[in-house]
C-alpha cells in the first residue's frame, strides 16, 4: 500500500472539502489514488456534503464548559453561516457537547479524531458532517481554549457568556486553599471578573508587568514621534512620554480598570476587598475572550440576486 502523506490528505481535502479522516480513509482504500479516492468519497455521499466548506461560516456561538468542582473550564467557538442555525436547537445541543468534549484535548485536529461523546461509533468530524447534511450549512470548529488548575494550586476557572452567546469569557483566579476558593464570594469574585473582560474589549492583560517590553516600547516609539512634541525639550518630552505611556499601558490592564458595578473602585481594589474579607492572598491568574467571528471576512450578498442567480435569471 501506498504511504498516506499529509501532504496527499491536504490535497484530497482541498480537491473535494471531504474532512481529513474521510479523506484519509479514502485515499487507504484506494491505494492513494488521489482521484479515485475523489470518486470513492462521491460514491459515499461525502464530498457533496464537504463542498459546503467553502462557504463562510462567521456565524455560530461561543459557548463554555466548566467541569463540577471549577478545577477545569473550556471556551469554544463553533461556526456556521448563518444567525437560523446558530438558533437551532441542534447545533446548540452540539456546541455544548463539543465544549465538554473539549476539556481533555489539546487542539481541534485533536478533537475532531475522538469518538463524539453523545455516539461513540462515529467521530466528531463524522458527526458534524451529519449535522452539516441535516442543517444544510457549513459548521466548523473554529478554536477552543482549556484552563486546567495543577495538581496543588487552589481556585477556581469560571466563565460568562454574553450577547446571546456572541462573546465569551474564561477566568482563572488563584487563592491559597481550597476552603477559600470554595466560598461564594471568592467565586461571586472570579464570576464578576469574567464579565468584567466581557465588557472591556480592549483589555488584553492581567496586569502592567504582564505586558511584554516590545509592546512598551512600540507605544513610546509613537508617543516620540507625535507632531504635538516635537519642538519640546528633550527632557521634558520623556516626561510626557512616560506619563502617556503609563496611562496607555493600563488601559490594556484588567486590573486597572474601573470596576463594571461601581465606579469609584478599580478591578484590583475589588479584588483586595475580597481578600480582606477572606483574609487570604487572591490572585486573578489569566483570561481568555472570544468575540464570535472575530477576524473572519464576512461575505456581503444580496439575498434576491442570490436567488435570481440559482434559478438562472441573472
């Protein structure tokens, strides 16, 4: 038998947009003959339901999973093309399965390989194929992100999902014992968290020195070079640079945010009244958001032309 190489299964994938372990079977049966292995996936009714991954699917939910205990949380992000099928009690039954699923796997090639939790006697890819020919819309895995706690670290991961599951959340927040993670104000603290990245987008770090140099130094490099200072003296322009740049900085900080629920208070004095009150060391490790469809380049169609043109009257 031929050798199957990634390369020939890539090919096969992008010839027919037959998924990788169909594509992998097909090329096994027919001894890596790329196209009577086309033929083979058409003679099983394959290829005609991949055709539909060429169509962009900037549509679908970001949904989450957090396992009993808080110990593990998943956030996932599925596709589809349009908002119908987001809505659809199918697809949404399949998210949260996949977001589950999702917990004990590292990448979605990973995910797309395990028996699917709900039938074992198919994969997830071979499953979501089927919900593809049932729904009549491409969906896809986009990304997925698990926090795990280590063996020994005390907290909790939490989530928020908001805008009808347009934008997610996960969090993890450290304490010292698990008494403490396990009281509801600790976990009222990382919930609230979680929504206070939701309603912050442009918020990428925990705190100020979790902020790489180059990002610093890129935000001076334009401060330095504003019209505004260029006739200042050299030593009061760095002062005024430092001073922008501080401020700058912050406002890509999670911690110095103004809190979502009461104004006067930043995120980080929240967090040190929680720890007053529980008297012991919190600490708000990492987060993650996804904005669904983020980055994907949305297809603008006219709904009559469209139609127009599959009955041939264009």
């Amino acid at each position: 038998m031929a050798e199957i190489s990634a390369k020939l299964v890539q090919e096969l994938r992008q010839k027919t947009g037959a998924g990788m372990m169909d594509c992998k079977k097909a090329l096994k049966e027919t001894d890596g003959d790329i196209e009577q292995a086309a033929d083979w996936l058409r003679k099983k009714g394959i290829a005609s339901a991949g055709k539909k991954s060429d169509r962009i699917a900037a549509e679908g939910l970001v949904d989450t999973y957090i396992q009993p205990g808080g110990r593990v949380g998943v956030l996932i992000e599925v596709n589809c093309q349009t908002d119908f099928v987001a809505r659809n009690e199918a697809f949404k039954a399949l998210v949260k399965n996949l977001a589950k699923q999702a917990a004990t796997v590292d990448s979605v090639e990973s995910l797309l390989t395990q028996p699917y939790i709900e039938d074992e006697n198919v994969t997830v890819e071979e499953f979501i194929k089927q919900t593809i020919a049932t729904l009549g819309e491409n969906i896809q895995v986009r990304r997925f992100i698990n926090y795990a706690l280590p063996e020994g670290t005390q907290g909790r991961v939490d989530s928020y999902i908001h805008t009808g599951g347009r934008v997610g959340v996960l969090v993890e927040l450290n304490s010292q014992t698990e008494s403490v993670a396990s009281k509801e104000e600790f976990q009222a603290l990382a919930r609230n968290t979680a929504m206070q990245v939701a309603a912050c987008p442009n918020v990428e770090f925990v705190n100020v020195d979790q902020i790489p140099a180059e990002i610093a130094q890129r935000e001076k490099d334009i401060e330095m070079g504003r019209d505004d200072l260029a006739n200042k003296p050299q030593n009061i322009k760095e002062k005024i640079v430092q001073g922008r740049i501080e401020k700058r900085l912050k406002e890509l900080t999670l911690l110095d945010q103004p809190y979502i629920r009461d104004q006067s208070i930043s995120v980080e004095d929240l967090v040190k009244q929680v720890k007053a009150q529980l008297g012991e060391d919190i600490q708000v490790h990492r987060f993650v958001r996804y904005i669904l469809g983020e980055g994907i380049e949305k297809q603008e169609s006219n709904f009559a032309e469209e139609v127009a043109a599959q009955m041939g009257s264009k």
